[in-house]
C-alpha cells in the first residue's frame, strides 16, 4: 500500500500520532481538568494538611526530638502514638505506618507513608500489576497495594477493633501520600466490606484521604466509594495520571537502567510507539467502559496554585467533584510534575490555602449558626454530588455501576441475597459470609510458615 501510494503509510500514521500527542500536552494544562468543579470548603480542607502532617511524621525515628518537622511542627503528641512499624517489622509486604489516636479531633488515624526510593520492596510492590489482574468488590484493583493494604489490615484490626470500641464517637480514618496512598484506598475498601472485624462500625465512621494516589481502583469502585476516600491531587501531579501502559514503560525503564533485562531495550520504542498510536485513535467512551482500567479513587480534591503561560506562584484555589469521565486522564508536561508530588509541597500549599479561607471567614465574621448551616449544605450537596456521580456513571455504560433507588438507597447484592429472611438470620448469614471471605482471601493471597508468620506467596 504504502509503494503504491508512493507514501510510507505507516510511518506517517507514527509520525502523526506522536505529534498529536505532544501538542495535546504541550498545550494541556493541569487548572483545565477541574475548571468546572465546585469550590472546597473551609470544612472540607481542615483535614488535608494536619493529614499530610501525621503522614509526614512516620518518617521521623524520635518524634520528641523531630528533625525534618514543618514549621509549626507536626501537631502530634506523642504519647498518643498507639504504634509505629518500620521497614523491619513489615519487611517489606507494606510502606511504614503509624496508628495514632487524635483526641483533639476526635480521630483514629492510621497513616501510612510514600514511595521510599532506596527501597526495592516498594518499587516492586507499585509495579506489581497487569491490566484485569486482581478483583474485588465488583471491580478491579492494584494487585501490589491491594495485597499490602490485605496483610495491614489482617496485622492491626484487634488493635483498631480495640480502639473502635473504646471510643464509639471517634471517626477512623486512614492517611497516605503515593505508594501509601494506594494502599490507604484499599484498606479502607476493605475496612468497609469487613466491618465486622473492626467492631461493627458504621460506614459513615470510616473516611479515607489518599495524598498525591496511584491509580489503583476500576472506575466503578472510584465512584462508588467516592462518601468514604478522597483524593488530593497538587496541579501537575504525575502519578495519579499514571496508567498502567505508563507503569509498563516505567516498569521498562527501571529493568533498562538497572540493566535487569536487556530485552526491555528494544521493547521501550515499541511501548511508546504503541501508546501514542492507541491514545489517538482509541474513543473515549471505549475507554470508561473498560472494566479493568484503573484510576484515582473517590473524591477528587485539585489543588491549582499556577497559571498557564505566566511566571510565579498565586493563592492556592481547592475545587473538588466527583468526576465519572476526566479524572486526570493526561498527563502534564511541565517542570513541576514530580515537584507537585512531593507530600512537604502539598501540606505547604493546602495550608495555604485553609489559612486564606479562615482569613476571609474572619473578615466576614460568620456566626456559629451561619458556620452550621454551611456544614449541612456541604454533606447535603455531597450526597447530592455523589448519587449524580452513580447515576452518570450508569448512563455511560460503566461496567458494573449501578444507581442510587428513588428511596435513596443503594442497591446491596447481600441486602438483596438476604431478603426473604429474617434480620437476624440475615445478620448472621451475611457475618458467617464475609468471614468467609476474609479467610478465602487471606488464604489466597498468603502463606504460613514454619514458624507461624504470614508471608505473601510468590
């Protein structure tokens, strides 16, 4: 064909694609995704910097004695930390993680901290997935963090259990930045299908803010769990823009450099080749429809500080949605791509951000009454914004998306499965069901060694 035309086709149809491509990111900035979200409110932030904080405290070997601490400190007292395991003690199977009993804010609080660049354990642990690899709940997972976030949770529920019950008003909520974050997401997902191992706690008592996250969760699970996880993104963040086909050629990259697998030498044009050519010519509504395709969970939180084309830093806006189609699909070109991921960053330019707010709500003088209608207006447009987010997801053929009942209500298979019975005989049912659940996955994902310890299989 390409003789008879006197033209090389299919170089031409390379050439195109890849310069399509670049214009597309050269002319695509990161304020363009949420320019039509809604505005966060005072409430809404309050938890993001303290959050990003305590994450930022796990890195700390004395906290008494801090040495890379923020100004103003990390605001943790630390005869309040419950627990503290490093590299040693997870050897590996998880990200370092705290648990930490706020009592300021009425908060059980596991954080879990980011990517650690000297440690091998967690690259493999990121890059551990293939497209449609892990299932769960309906949908698809990270298999890497989905196994991390399965051995954290089968360590420490006797001692959240512990703490859920002793303080029945406190809310638990789970904190991570990058790696963490993944495995933050999930382990609140699990945390909600096993409830039953955390003393029973309601669903609204679970919340979850993953820092800066890896794409780890199908597009049905992003939307369905978008009441209980947020997620909190810095302008040009490139992770959660990261898709799998981009870990594949980072995960080419990372055997090449290490000079692990020669083979990946010529395999890396060929990917990028590939990509370019796919992103041109795949249709976006085939994209969300792909069930195995992954990306940045619940509450979507973007924090914008530059404009395009001009120079300098402005005050930070914080819109927030809950997006069905454009969850940070494109990836930025800019200097600031790795710089926005950096958790020192974000709680820098969202406590920027609070403190403006609270500035200007000083300025207006808001009484307490006003304060507190403005927070029912918030959880009730939430609700609002998150049956609209179902609902869209289902007009767009997600695959297994449902929609809220005109009752308000969303539809449970186990709810449904059970019925007929009695709420007892339910209640048992549906106990004796997940609890063998929880014990198929376990045994799915670990093995038990001569000594009694878990270890992840190979």
């Amino acid at each position: 064909m390409s003789l008879i035309c006197g033209l090389p086709l299919l170089e031409c149809m390379y050439c195109v694609a890849c310069a399509r491509w670049v214009w597309k990111r050269c002319l695509y900035t990161a304020g363009c995704e949420s320019e039509n979200w809604g505005l966060a409110s005072v409430e809404e932030l309050e938890p993001i910097p303290r959050l990003c904080r305590y994450i930022l405290a796990v890195y700390e070997d004395d906290l008494v004695n801090p040495i890379w601490a923020p100004p103003g400190g990390y605001g943790i007292n630390p005869e309040w930390m419950i627990l503290r395991k490093d590299d040693e003690e997870t050897l590996g199977r998880a990200p370092p993680y705290t648990i930490y009993l706020d009592h300021d804010n009425d908060d059980i609080v596991l954080a879990i901290r980011g990517l650690n660049l000297a440690k091998e354990s967690d690259y493999a642990m990121l890059l551990d997935n293939k497209l449609g690899q892990t299932q769960f709940g309906g949908g698809y997972v990270h298999n890497g963090l989905f196994r991390s976030a399965t051995w954290v949770l089968d360590a420490e529920c006797d001692v959240l259990r512990e703490l859920v019950e002793r303080y029945p008003t406190y809310t638990l909520t789970f904190g991570g930045h990058s790696l963490g974050a993944g495995v933050v997401t999930l382990l609140a997902m699990l945390a909600v299908q096993n409830r039953h191992k955390l003393g029973n706690i309601e669903r609204k008592r679970i919340r979850c803010y993953a820092i800066a996250p890896a794409r780890c969760v199908s597009l049905n699970l992003a939307v369905r769990y978008a009441d209980v996880i947020n997620s909190v993104v810095l302008q040009d963040d490139f992770l959660p823009r990261t898709t799998t086909a981009l870990e594949d050629i980072f995960k080419s990259l990372f055997c090449t450099l290490n000079k692990l697998r020669f083979r990946h030498v010529y395999s890396l044009p060929c990917l990028i080749c590939i990509m370019c050519l796919k992103d041109t010519f795949t249709n976006e509504e085939k994209v969300l429809r792909d069930p195995r395709r992954l990306y940045a969970p619940g509450r979507l939180y973007h924090i914008v500080f530059r404009k395009p084309f001009r120079i300098g830093r402005y005050p930070p806006v914080v819109r927030t949605a809950v997006p069905v189609d454009g969850r940070f699909e494109t990836i930025v070109l800019s200097c600031s791509t790795t710089t926005d991921h950096a958790i020192v960053w974000i709680e820098r330019e969202s406590q920027r951000a609070l403190d403006l707010m609270l500035e200007r709500d000083r300025v207006m003088d808001i009484p307490p009454k006003q304060r507190m209608e403005r927070l029912q207006s918030v959880a009730r447009e939430h609700s609002e914004e998150y049956k609209a987010a179902l609902q869209r997801a289902v007009a767009l053929e997600v695959p297994q998306a449902f929609s809220p009942s005109t009752y308000g209500t969303f539809y449970d298979p186990e709810e449904g499965e059970n019925s007929g019975r009695s709420s007892a005989d339910a209640s048992r049912a549906s106990s004796r069901r997940r609890k063998e659940s929880w014990d198929d996955l376990v045994g799915r994902l670990f093995d038990t060694n001569e000594s009694g310890q878990m270890v992840l299989k190979k």
